[in-house]
C-alpha cells in the first residue's frame, strides 16, 4: 500500500494573503541601517496549512510553484489515513491516490482547477520527493512478530545497508539515508502506543485491531534522490503493479543467517544436554541467565548446525507451543492483501478510475 506521499503538482491559484492555502508566513530580517525601521526583509515563506480528512487525519498543504515556474501546490501526508482514517491496509494505485488527494483538497478550500490542471494531473506531470510503500505479513501473533523482529535484529543485514537500528518493536535498515530505508515493526504495538499512531475509538471497535494482531509491517521510504535514480520522480512513471514490484525489490536485499530461518527440527537424536537446553529455550527461558558464557557459547554453535540460534530469545508461550519463525520463508511469501471484508465498506477507500 502507499503509506505516504510528499508531491509538487500544478493548480492554479490565488498564492499568498487571502489565497486559499495561506496559513501565514515566516519571516527573515536583516540589520539595515538605511532602511527607515532598521532592517529589511532578507526571505519570506508561507507556512503549511492543515487540512483535515477522515476521523480528524490531516495532510499539510502550501503554495508553491513547479519545476517550469507555474502556479503550484506542495501536498504532503498519509492517503491512507487521511481517505479512512488507518493505514493497516491500502490501495497501492499511487496515480489514483494524488488525483484524489488533489480533488479533495481542492474541495476542501473551494478551489476549482483548471482544464489545464486537470490535464496535467492526468497525464501525470507531478513531481514526487517522497513515497513509502508498505506491506505486511501475518505471524499469527504479537509475540511471533516480536520473535522476528529479534531475530533480524541478531542476524539480517541489509544489501548497501549493514545492519538494522533495532528499538524493541522495530527494526530500521539505512536509517540516515538520504536516499532509502527499510523499517520492519510490529503494526499492533504501533497501534497501541496511542497518539498519532492510535485508532480513532470508532474503528478501534471494529475488526481492525484483530486483523492488525499479528503483522509484521515492513515500510520502504523512497527520497528524492532514490526516486530519480529508480526513474520514478513523475507519478506518470507509475504503473499499476510498480508500488508492489518496487517494494519486493528492496526487500530482496534483506539478508537472514540461516540459523534464525529454519523451523525448529526434531530433537531425536541430540544429546541430552542439548534437547533440555532446546526444550528451555523454546519455552522462553534466557539461557545466558542460566549457563555459564563458555557453556552458552558451546550450546549456541552445537544448536546452530541444527537451524536454530540460542541467543535469539523467545517470547513464553508454553512447553507445547513453538514460535520460531521461519522468516525466510514468510517474507517471501506473498504479502497480506486487503481483506474481502473491507472492500466496499468505508474501511477502504479505493481510487476512482482515470477518465478517459
């Protein structure tokens, strides 16, 4: 799904004091000693205005002008949030989303476009300085998500990236990158940290919270920079299957040590020592608090010939039960999609289709 968008596009409007994007403007002076009041005027810029969409989900907006000097708007915000109010899932027609984001906003101020902006709207002649593009897996469980997400920070890399920033409930690849990033969470812990993050109380009634249990979410963020070297920088360059195909592409560099990818394998025939040490990790127990370091460490390589990392800690979940996560095999998987349940309910909001 697109999760995000920042974009330039053409609308012919009134800029400034009394236009309908003016929310103010902040200003630079300069010691002038030859002017009559001391100082001058050294830059001016209008400030972004707010505007506000589903469940009270806003998207900033500010007059600008384009890369040929006409008369533009600068949008910035989450789709997804702004048309129904969540982004646990999304359309990823990332044409049809800008057209609607600009058909709304300009609704919202009373603003009618031209026949020439809406030609170019069509025809895609907008410029694009950030898209995310997200999309998500089920693990079953919270606690699954969690596993994953300690054993990439243990072992995964990034291809151009190293290693990840991990922070609990999320990982993030490339975090300082002018160009690209990676960042796999925990879409229900995001959830439950309240704030912006937090379901309007309407559709945390709903089905939402359930379906959202156990994904893990992986967010690629697309700059400037990348966007151009992808030749993606003009919504036009965008095609009905790019925002998926892009997505699959930057995760395939994501690079899993085979101990932490393989199912847990049968335990007939290790030493005593070992399946006791197995069966206590699998149970949740820290074996580190346990053993002895050079006793640890002589588990860990034993256990590690047989697919699994010891010093990955598990989530307790019971003596029946195991949670090692096949990551390799979930995330290329194909990813959880928007269900039938939502599609014609305003739980998901889906572009129109471009006149012809």
């Amino acid at each position: 799904m697109i999760d995000w968008l920042t974009f330039v596009a053409p609308l012919e409007h009134c800029q400034g004091e009394g236009g309908p994007f003016f929310a103010g403007e902040v200003m630079s002076t300069v010691p002038d000693p030859t002017h009559p009041d001391g100082y001058t005027l050294e830059w001016g810029i209008f400030k972004r205005k707010s505007l506000e969409g589903s469940y009270s989900k806003t998207i900033q907006v500010q007059s600008t002008t384009d890369f040929e000097g006409r008369s533009a708007i600068w949008v910035s915000g989450n789709p997804a949030k702004w048309f129904q109010g969540h982004n646990i899932f999304g359309a990823n027609d990332l044409p049809g989303l800008v057209r609607e984001m600009l058909h709304r906003v300009c609704a919202s101020v009373g603003v009618v476009p031209s026949v020439n902006d809406l030609r170019l709207w069509d025809a895609g002649v907008i410029r694009l300085s950030r898209v995310d593009v997200t999309e998500s897996w089920d693990l079953g469980s919270l606690a699954r998500v969690r596993n994953a997400l300690r054993a990439l920070d243990a072992s995964a890399n990034l291809k151009h990236r190293g290693r990840g920033h991990f922070r609990g409930d999320s990982i993030t690849f490339g975090e300082k990158s002018r160009r690209w990033s990676l960042t796999l969470y925990a879409k229900a812990a995001e959830i439950a940290l309240g704030g912006k993050h937090a379901l309007p109380m309407l559709l945390a009634q709903s089905s939402l919270p359930t379906f959202a249990a156990g994904l893990l979410r992986a967010e690629v963020r697309l700059l400037g920079l990348e966007l151009a070297q992808e030749h993606l920088e003009w919504v036009h360059a965008w095609g009905d299957n790019e925002a998926l195909e892009l997505h699959i592409g930057k995760m395939a560099g994501l690079q899993i040590a085979e101990a932490t990818m393989l199912d847990a394998p049968s335990i007939e025939g290790l030493p005593g020592r070992l399946q006791l040490a197995y069966q206590a990790w699998k149970q949740g127990h820290d074996l580190r608090a346990t053993l002895s370091r050079p006793t640890f460490y002589r588990y860990r390589t034993e256990l590690l010939k047989h697919g699994v990392d010891i010093s990955v800690k598990q989530e307790r979940t019971g003596p029946d039960h195991s949670n090692v996560v096949p990551l390799r095999v979930v995330l290329n998987a194909y990813p959880v999609g928007v269900p039938d349940w939502a599609r014609g309910t305003p739980l998901y909001f889906e572009p129109r289709a471009k006149v012809a």
